[in-house]
C-alpha cells in the first residue's frame, strides 16, 4: 500500500521507500509508478489504464518524497515548474566525516560514466560535462558522522551522491560512491525529506515534508544506526 502525502486533481505525493526503483529498468522490478497507478485505477474505479506523468525521480536507494501528475495538463505545468526552478527539493543526509564548513554552496561538473551507471564530479567545466549545484547546512554529528540537510538548484542524476563525495563526505551505505560505513540493506541514508511546488491549477504554494525526528533518523527508518543521537 503506498502512503500518500498529498493528492488533488493534477497530482500526487507520495513516500517511496529505499529499494523501490521510481519507474521500470532492465530488472522488471515493480515500481513506484506501478504501485500509483494500481492505487489511482482502484479508487476511480476505471476499467482501463489511467494516466501517470513522470515530473522527476530519485535513485533507488533513496527513500522520501515523490510527485506525479494525473493528468496531461498536471505533467505540462510541473515539468515547467522544473525547467523554471521553482521546485524546492530539500534532502537529509547523514554523510562520512566531520563536515567543519556548516554551510557551503557546492558548485561541480558532472559526467556521466553509462557503463558503470556513475557520475563523476569535476570541479572545472569537461567536454558534455552537466553543471551541478548544491548548497548544505548542517544540522549535527554523531562520533565520525555528519547529518546534513541539502538543497538543489539544479537536478542531475546521482548529484548529491557524487558531489558529497568528492568533497570526502560520502554519504552512509553509499559504497557506490566511496562509502566504508553500513547501513541497511538496498538503502542509502539520503532522503528527500522537503518537496515544495505549486499547485497545477490554482498555483497554491504547497510544501510537503517528511520529518525528521530529534535522533536525526527520518520517521520511517527510526531503528538506529545513522547519526543516532543527534
């Protein structure tokens, strides 16, 4: 059952768990988008397929917030929302290392390696290279770990991964991208934790969160074990 954060008649919020691949690759794994798509079919009852529009994704192992449109006009008007910067997409993670900068902006150039499905992050311009920027403020430490909170400017593919780890802060359990640390199985400690956008019609600005408990351990994951006590 997924677990709906927000819905009207253009779109839908909902919470992916880590694991859950957004939409189908090569593994033919249920998705996020199947699961929607079997929830919005039941409850309108509809004997066909219903529509569902792709406005963004996170990476699989990744857990937090995801926004989908329910229809042609809701897909039209979030994807221009994107290209115009005017999401706001927050993330919490908990990273290797004492971070002793507690606010920086993080401006890279991302290349994307198609064979290892990794990005890596250069800190001058390089041929069909992407521009990634982020800023991070930080919220505490535990022993060896620092918990973040990031926010984007621009939306590339393994941005937060990989520009965290350059700067010798993987994030926990990441070991795609240099992480040492454990963390549970198929997850990373990444989340998008804030999603704020405006209404497809109407323009009401809404802010959806996903909390963040005292621990520094995001809600659904509450059992330990990253950046725990905080």
């Amino acid at each position: 059952m997924i677990k709906v954060l927000y819905e009207d008649n253009h779109c839908i919020v909902v919470y992916k768990p880590a694991g859950m691949l957004v939409q189908s690759d090569i593994t033919g794994d249920r998705t996020l988008a199947d699961e929607v798509r079997a929830y919005l079919k039941e409850k309108g009852n509809k004997p066909g397929d219903v529509f569902l529009g792709m406005v963004h994704r996170i990476d699989r192992p990744v857990d937090g917030i995801v926004i989908f449109a329910k229809t042609s006009k809701g897909a039209s008007r979030l994807s221009a929302q994107i290209r115009n910067h005017e999401f706001e997409k927050v993330y919490t993670a908990c990273v290797e290392g004492i971070v002793e900068e507690k606010e920086q902006t993080l401006k890279h150039y991302l290349v994307k390696d198609e064979r290892t499905n990794t990005v890596k992050a250069f800190s001058t311009e390089r041929p069909e290279s992407k521009e990634a920027i982020l800023s991070y403020n930080v919220l505490g430490y535990k022993g060896q770990t620092t918990l973040l909170e990031v926010h984007l400017e621009t939306g590339r593919s393994h941005q937060i991964r990989a520009q965290l780890s350059v700067i010798g802060h993987p994030i926990m359990g990441d070991s795609k991208y240099g992480s040492f640390l454990p963390y549970k199985k198929g997850a990373i400690a990444l989340t998008a934790s804030k999603l704020c956008f405006n209404t497809p019609v109407g323009g009401e600005r809404k802010c959806i969160e996903v909390p963040v408990d005292k621990s520094g351990i995001h809600q659904e994951h509450k059992s330990g074990g990253c950046c725990e006590g905080y």
